[in-house]
C-alpha cells in the first residue's frame, strides 16, 4: 500500500529533474547561439578597421583559409581571411601568433593589403605586463599605428626592428622584449604572404568546401 506514493514521488521528482535538464539545454544553446554572434559582430569592427574604408564588399568571415606555416606565423594552423571588392583581391588579413612574448603568446591580427602594404595591426589576446608590455594595446597606447603603411621594403628589411636594436620601430620605456617580438611577428608575416602572392586569394574558402561536401552527402 506504501509503494504507490513513493512511486508516484519519484515520478514527479523525475519529471522536474527532466524538465530541469531541457531548460538547462535549451538556455545553453541559445546563449552559444548570442557568444557567437556577439564574437561575429566584435571580429567584423576589428577587421573594418585594419582594411581601407569603404573597400570590400564581400564577408570575409565567410571567405577565409587555414595555412600551415609555423615557422613563419608561430603556430601549427593560421587563420587567413580575404576581403575582395567586386571579386578584386583587397587584403589578406592573417591571424599569426607571437611565440616569443615576454608573458607568452601574443595573438595578433594583421592586415596585408594587395600591394604588400600593411592595412593595420591589432592585438587579439596577450598576457603582458600591464603598464609596460601591455601598451601594444590599441587602448593603451598608440604604439601600434606604427605599422600603418609599412611594407617590407618601408622600411628597409634590415631596419624591421626596434630602436634599440638599430631598427626603425619604438621600443617602450623598461619593456623592448614584447615590441620587439611583435615587430618580427609582422615582419614574419609579411614575408609569408610575399611568398605565396595571390594564392591565397585563389584558394576556395573553408566554408565553400565544407558547404559543398555536404550538399554531395545530402
């Protein structure tokens, strides 16, 4: 006679916990949902920036690549995107790791423009030291904008460096370690895409081949 209740008890305790379990979900899918769009938005103004105003009519979110070339960009997988303006190559923007920072790996995000310009730099994630390697923050300093324009060949090869080393570019006051790692880290890059000119424009997009592989499987 006393096990229709406990029965009963743990029906209902079973259904709230599934209930519990799909709000759970639910709500979790819908705020991956709200992260990734919020991560879209905050990498499309970071990519507006580093690129020439008003040039590009394509989403280079959805046209990029990965490259393999650690030596150069400082990890095993990089990240490339292209903005075209009418099918016209416009910039690459490449997304090299800095090895060698003084706290750790520095991320970056440089724009290479067709004509072997850089558009802009900007730094991704760091670890510096606040108020003294952290200045390679847009928000911290200006130090940054000194790529502005820079090519490998403005300045020379042999000036792409710091001050300190006889180089073209600042170092800062009691920190030269983390600019000078930046400073080859864009230098790195530079040489990268100068070596595999437009081939990185004709490559077909990551997300064009995944979409096509499975429409075939569809």
């Amino acid at each position: 006679m006393k096990i229709a209740p406990i029965l009963l008890a743990s029906l209902v305790l079973g259904s709230f916990a599934m209930a519990g379990v799909a709000l759970v979900a639910v709500t979790h899918e819908l705020m991956d949902e709200r992260i990734g769009e919020n991560m879209r938005r905050a990498m499309q103004r970071k990519l507006a920036a580093i690129v020439p105003e008003g040039k590009g009519d394509n989403d280079p979110l959805s046209d990029f690549i990965e490259v393999s070339a650690p030596e150069l960009l400082g990890a095993p997988s990089t990240r490339v995107y292209r903005v075209r303006q009418g099918g016209t190559p416009v910039a690459l923007v490449l997304t090299p790791t800095v090895p060698d920072g003084y706290a750790g790996p520095i991320s970056l995000l440089v724009s290479v423009l067709h004509d072997g310009q850089i558009g802009g730099v900007r730094v991704l994630r760091h670890h510096e030291t606040p108020g003294l390697g952290d200045r390679i923050e847009e928000t911290k300093s200006d130090w940054v904008h000194e790529f502005d324009g820079t090519s490998l060949g403005n300045p020379p090869e042999a000036k792409w460096g710091v001050k300190r080393d006889g180089g073209h570019f600042d170092q800062f006051t009691g920190a030269t370690i983390t600019p000078r790692a930046v400073v080859g880290a864009v230098k790195r890059t530079l040489e990268y895409v100068r070596s595999q000119g437009d081939r990185l424009y004709t490559e077909p997009s990551i997300e064009k081949t995944t979409q096509v592989a499975k429409e075939g499987t569809s």
